[in-house]
C-alpha cells in the first residue's frame, strides 16, 4: 500500500485508492471509461497502466491509474489513481461509486492515510459501510 494523502486540500485526497472484490482490470477500465476518456492502456502482470483524460476546471488534464488484480488476500483489485483529477474528493467518494456500480464488496482507508491503517478500512457493500480490520 502506498504511503500518501498528508496534503489534503479543501477536504480533496491528492489520490485515490480503493480495493474492489473480485473485478478485472478490463471491468475496472469498463467502468472507468464512463466518466473519462482512456488515452493509453499498458498491460501489466496482473493488471494495467492506464492514462485518462478527465475535465478540471474547464481544462482537460491527464492523470495515471494502475489497476492491480489480486493485490490483496481475498481476491481484491486495487484501483490507485496517482492524482486526483476525479470528480471524487475522497476515497469513500470514490468505494461508493465502485460499490453501486459493481454491487459487490469495495474497501478503503477510512481517512487520510499515513503509513498504516489508523481508524481500520471502511467496507461498502449493498447492506452499507462498515469500519472493519483488514487483517481479522
């Protein structure tokens, strides 16, 4: 896991990263490509590389997304956007979304993250969020 968000504007992660239960890379670019534009796609073990276009401010920026299969003990798929120029604000914002979307299980850092999990991992699911520990 990635050791990020200690700037945090305007309540706005600088990235995102959310875990989604068993979901290919291909169903996450799917899913993706309803909101952005994909510009590149490489793959990758397990997973891909991508670039996508997505308005900001009436600009059109260009941020990175890797997507991991299995990146987590119980089949889950990391999605991490290396900066967030989504319309999302935080990775709840985004687990949400994935959660209505994909109706299956989708976790995320229940705040910003320092390194370690403070307060657990938030749990959406189609009953509701939860606060759970990952590792239990």
């Amino acid at each position: 896991m990635v050791n990020r968000k200690t700037d945090l504007t305007e309540d706005r992660y600088p990235d995102l990263e959310i875990y989604i239960k068993r979901i290919t890379a291909i169903e996450v670019i799917a899913w993706l490509e309803s909101s952005f534009r994909l510009i590149t796609k490489v793959d990758i073990k397990d997973g891909a590389s991508c670039q996508f276009h997505a308005p900001v401010n009436g600009n059109d920026e260009v941020f990175d997304c890797i997507i991991k299969e299995n990146s987590v003990k119980g089949g889950f798929t990391s999605v991490w956007f290396k900066s967030n120029l989504t319309h999302w604000k935080t990775d709840q914002d985004c687990a949400q979304q994935a959660c209505g979307f994909f109706r299956t299980e989708v976790r995320c850092s229940t705040g910003a993250w320092q390194g370690h999990d403070e307060g657990g991992w938030l749990r959406f699911t189609e009953e509701g969020k939860k606060t759970v520990n990952w590792f239990t």
